[in-house]
C-alpha cells in the first residue's frame, strides 16, 4: 500500500515550541506524520521510511545515498534555521527537490534587541543602573562624559541579508548614514536600501556603531580581528548578533577590556557560557545569552512558514516564504548547529 509520510525529526526542536495547534493540524493533512523529538531520529528508522518519505522537516543527514532511495522526496525543510553540511545540496537541485529554511522569522526580532542593544551602548542605559543601585550614580552631564547619541551617529551593517536590512529599515527614523560591507552582494542592492556600499575597513573606520550579521563561511571565520578592531573609532560600539564564529573572539574581548571600543554580543564560541568564563566581568561587555531571536512568535512563525511552503509543494508550486540552499552558498556555510532552543 502507497503512503506519503512525512519525517518530522526537528531537534533542537519540537513541535510544540514551533507550532501553533492550528499550523500542527495543517501539517498532519499533508501525510502520515512520523516524529521523533526526544532523540535524533534512528538511522534505522530513517532509512526504512525513506521510500515513503515525501516531506522532511528537520536536520537529517541526506547525503545522495539517501536521496537515491527517497524518490518520492519533494521538500528539505530546515527547522533549525542553518543550511548544514549534512546534504548533497547539488543533487537535490538536480532532482527537483527543494531545500528550504525560514530562518528569516528571527531577522524582525533580532533587528529590534540589535537596536536596543545599540542604545544601550551608546547612551550606556545599563551602566547607569549598575551604577545608581552601587550608590556611585552621577547626573546630568557628568553622567554622560562616555555616552553619544545614536541618533545622526554614522552606522556600519557586516552582513546585509535579512538580519541586516529589517535592522535598516528600524533605524531610519534615526537618520544615520550607512555604510554596509557584504562581498556576497551587487552594489546596487545595498545603494537601493539608502546605504553606502563599503569595504571593510571603511565601514570599520568609519562607523560609530557597527553591527555584525555575517553569516560563518569556509572563508571568514575569524575575520574580524586584531586589525580590524584597531581601525575602529575609540569608544564606538561593535556589536556581534550572528555568529562568535566571525570574529576571533579574545581581540574582541582584548579591545573592550583596553577600553579602545565598547561591544554587546548575543553569541559565543561555546554555548551555554561556562559559569565561571571570564567574559562575564568585562566592563564595557553588554551580554546577552543568544536569546535575541528566541522568542515566543518567532518560534511559531517558524512552523507557519514552514508548513504554509510545504503545502505549496506538495500542490506542485514554488515555496515562497522560506529561503532556498542555494548549492554554490551553501556548501560554503559553516555556521554551528544549534545546541539550545
């Protein structure tokens, strides 16, 4: 008997976390739903139900021994949010099937902590704070010998895909002059958002507050380093909101501790962060525990792009929602899996 399963194996997902009852209910029509959520599905399990197999959703490793026996496979979708090294991304193109992910249900509220977290630096809310409740709060304008304001402050985007530009698109009330470096991407793109086409160092130098939505790639791990840190303005704000992976992380501590710039950063090399790690005493240091896109309905418009594309698919039609692998970027991709929901 002919069946049309879909394999659902999210981790570090679960349905729950991602899907509204209603999206779960659209999901169960499109076939017979195999899950696995307490544990990476089986291999054994995997390579059973493969035949059968019309959608994925999730990480399972699908290298073209396994994409020869799933003939009737129309759909990767990438829950996790990473276009990950587990996937014959050419083969997939070559037999129609797409490979899709909705990471950009993370890029409004990422943009939105990315904008409070500049404020923050820049107008230096949370030491205030720390300061008023130690009783050595001062006022007025001696309170704000080492602030500046964001407003009219020359801005500079590393990393212009989604992330980058919902963070455009917050801050033009602010009118500040961008300047955007993403090698991936035509001039033509970046100067039809309002902003200035930059090389690196440009935008380095001459930004007051920087914000880095590089994705990790076999060519730019670690890429902003000592260098590039020494270009920047003393006591501008460098703030890294995509992967620890970008930069070589201890200059970037090293020029925050040396006073040069002040930073905020959502991720880490390795997550959780220890307790006793010594970022946790840096001053000038705002931290954040990767949780700028973590929330509620940016986990449930996961499962709604999700699933809303792959009813598209399986009525024969392009996804239009999710972003698709491209094979030439994403064998290029070395972001780290996600560990923590």
């Amino acid at each position: 008997m002919s069946r049309n399963i879909v394999l659902v194996d999210p981790l570090p997902r679960t349905l729950e976390l991602i899907m509204t009852p209603e999206v779960r209910s659209r999901l169960e029509k499109l076939g017979e739903v195999v899950v696995s959520e307490d544990r990476q599905m089986p291999d054994e399990l995997v390579d059973e139900i493969l035949p059968d197999t019309v959608l994925i959703f999730g990480q399972t490793a699908m290298p073209k021994e396994r994409l020869d026996r799933a003939t009737k496979l129309k759909a990767i979708i990438n829950v996790e949010s990473n276009f990950l090294p587990n996937i014959d991304y050419q083969a997939c193109v070559e037999r129609g099937i797409w490979v899709i992910t909705p990471a950009s249900a993370f890029a409004s509220p990422v943009a939105e902590a990315s904008l409070a977290m500049a404020l923050d630096l820049a107008r230096g809310i949370t030491v205030a704070d720390r300061d008023f409740r130690a009783g050595t709060e001062e006022y007025g304008l001696a309170a704000n010998r080492d602030t500046f304001r964001f407003a009219g402050a020359n801005v500079g985007i590393i990393g212009f895909g989604d992330l980058g530009r919902q963070l455009r698109e917050l801050i033009r009330p602010f009118r500040n002059e961008v300047r955007v470096y993403d090698p991936w991407l035509p001039k033509e793109i970046i100067e039809r958002l309002d902003c200035r086409p930059a090389t690196l160092e440009e935008t380095l130098a001459e930004s007051r507050v920087v914000f880095v939505f590089a994705s990790v790639t076999s060519e730019n791990e670690g890429f902003i380093g000592r260098r590039e840190f020494a270009l920047m303005q003393p006591g501008s704000a460098f703030l890294l909101m995509s992967r620890a992976a970008v930069v070589d992380f201890p200059a970037m501590l090293d020029a925050v501790r040396s006073g040069h710039i002040r930073a905020a950063t959502d991720v880490f090399p390795e997550e959780p962060v220890a307790a006793d790690d010594p970022v946790r005493q840096i001053p000038g240091l705002l931290l954040s525990a990767h949780r700028t896109g973590g929330t509620r309905d940016a986990f449930y418009e996961l499962g709604a792009m999700s699933v809303a594309d792959a009813e598209l698919i399986m009525r024969g039609l392009p996804p239009q929602l999710c972003r698709r692998a491209d094979p030439a970027t994403a064998s290029r991709l070395r972001s780290k899996p996600v560990a923590v929901s």
